[in-house]
C-alpha cells in the first residue's frame, strides 16, 4: 500500500500516484511494455487474482516486473512528508528518503524499542513498556531455553543412535571380512589394504611428536600407566584392529631386539632418533608405527607399532 497522500506537503504529481490504492507509491515496480508504475505490494496482490495491467489491461506476469526509472526514485525521494506520528504529538517534516530513519528515532513512535528499565533488560515496543512483565518475560526466555536444550538434546540423541548403528553395522563387517580373509585370498588383501588405510588416517589425525629427551623413556610402565594410555588412544581414535598389539608393544620385552635393553637402546640411540612420532593426546608418550617409518630395519620396528612412554622430554 502506497502512502497517505494527505500527508505530504505541497502537491505531487500523478505520475507518483498508485493507480491501485491512489497512495503516493511505495517500494514501486513498473511494468515492462506499458511502464505503468504501482507500489509493489499492491501490484502483487493484484497479480495473484489477474495477469494484467490494471490500467491498460495489456497482459502481465509478477516476474515481467521491474524497478522504476531513476528519475521517478528521485522525484519520490525529494517529496516532503510529514511523521505518520503526528496524531502522537511529532510535528516533523523531512524528505521521503529519509522516512525510515527518523521512525526509528522519533520520540513520538509508539513501537520505538527501548530498554525495560526494572531489572531484566528486555527490549520491548514503547507502547508496551506499560505492560511490560519482567518476571513474565524470564520465564518466557527460560522457557525457549529449555526448549531449545532440548532439541539439542534430541538431535544428540539421534546422532548417538546413527553413530552406534554405523558402529555396529561395521563390527559385522569386519567380522565378515575377518571370516573371508580365512578362505579368500582376494578378500584378505583387500582387508589388509582397508585396515591400513585406517590406521593411515588416524596417524594423519595425530599431532607430530619430537622426544627431545630420550633417556626419560619408561621402558617397563606399570598396570595403572598403561592403562591411561590405552584410554588416551581410544579417544584419540585409535583403530580397534590394532589397539591390543599396540598396547602390548608398550613395553620392553615385546620391543624389537635394537631396543630390547638399555645396552642396546644406548647403542642404537642415533637409529631411533629417526623415528617419525605422533603425539598421544594429552600424554607424556608417542606411538612410531610402522606406516610412518617404513624405512626403518626389522630390529628398529614392530607391527604394527610402538607406543613408548616418557617421564619427560615429549614436546
């Protein structure tokens, strides 16, 4: 709807005039063949009933409509119009490109926002601050809190519920695979090659370790510290296939025979210092497996890896 020709100041030409609702126009769209003008809301109602013209009836769809001329913005811009507040007590006048900006700081507008001064802050409408509730409005905010709490909640649910259907479905997998890699050749180097690419992927995850103190390796870790590894590296999103080996592969006596004992660790230091360590999570301790060092001898490396354990020196 157009504006309120009363309201403007001086006389304004037809050509600003809505054909539609006779209102000076507003937001207007012209139409393409016979340039008629018309405030867009009014002719889009008038098209959802009839595709044509309202003044000439030649045939018009809503998307043949198109912004007015330049000239036709500036003329509505420079008309002067007075405050729609006036009947609240707003004497201005000012030009019509700057309707919006004074509306939203007229002191007269009843629908100005302003700020609940009682205590909770709200922003409310001025002609609502009269009824305006703190307590009430608490409540509704904790209310859509809570609400959206527990969509969240749900959605979490949902993706826990997804989550642990894909774990399952591929335990059945690999508990097939593992049946078939038996029997099938084909099969078992395609399983190998899959569960290589897994460990390569959580290897890339990791963060690179440098042991910049080697002789603060706990070479014979207790229960209770190979424990805390063993959960940092389920966390951390460690292959199941190869978590026990891993975890076996912690200490010395299952190390290979270039780092079975002190006297040989001493000898080889300058060969393990080539090895290439991921950082475990929030652990003085690295895992050196054997899809990072495949240039290393037999006597340097264990399938499918090492975890090694630091009192220290892990950066």
């Amino acid at each position: 709807m157009g504006f309120d020709i009363g309201r403007f100041c001086g006389t304004v030409d037809e050509e600003l005039i809505c054909p539609i609702c006779a209102g000076v126009l507003e937001d207007p769209l012209q139409a393409p063949t016979c340039e008629h003008a018309f405030c867009k809301r009014c002719i889009n109602e008038w098209l959802n009933h009839q595709t044509v013209c309202p003044v000439d009836r030649q045939p018009i769809t809503p998307i043949q409509l198109r912004p007015v001329p330049r000239i036709l913005k500036n003329l509505l811009s420079r008309l002067t119009i007075k405050c729609e507040n006036q009947f609240h007590g707003c004497n201005d006048v000012f030009k019509l490109d700057t309707l919006q900006s004074h509306l939203a700081e007229c002191e007269h507008n009843p629908k100005k926002l302003v700020h609940c001064e009682q205590g909770c802050g709200s922003v409310v409408p001025k002609d609502e601050i009269k009824d305006h509730n703190c307590v009430k409005e608490l409540r509704s905010i904790v209310q859509k809190q809570k609400q959206k709490l527990n969509e969240l909640q749900n959605q979490m649910s949902e993706q826990t519920f997804l989550i642990n259907e894909l774990r399952r479905e591929t335990g059945i997998l690999k508990q097939y695979m593992k049946v078939m890699r038996l029997t099938n050749s084909s099969v078992r180097a395609i399983a190998d090659e899959i569960e290589r690419e897994e460990i390569v992927q959580w290897s890339n995850s990791l963060t690179r370790a440098k042991v910049c103190r080697w002789g603060g390796m706990i070479s014979t870790p207790d229960e209770y510290l190979q424990n805390a590894i063993k959960v940092a590296l389920m966390e951390s999103g460690c292959p199941s296939h190869i978590l026990v080996e891993l975890m076996e592969n912690c200490h010395e006596r299952n190390w290979p025979a270039g780092l079975s004992s002190l006297e040989t660790r001493q000898s080889k230091r300058r060969e393990y210092e080539k090895y290439i360590c991921k950082r475990i999570p929030g652990k003085q301790a690295v895992v050196v497996l054997q899809v990072d060092n495949p240039f290393l001898e037999d006597d340097m490396m264990s399938e499918p890896g090492l975890v090694m354990i630091f009192a220290h020196g892990v950066e």
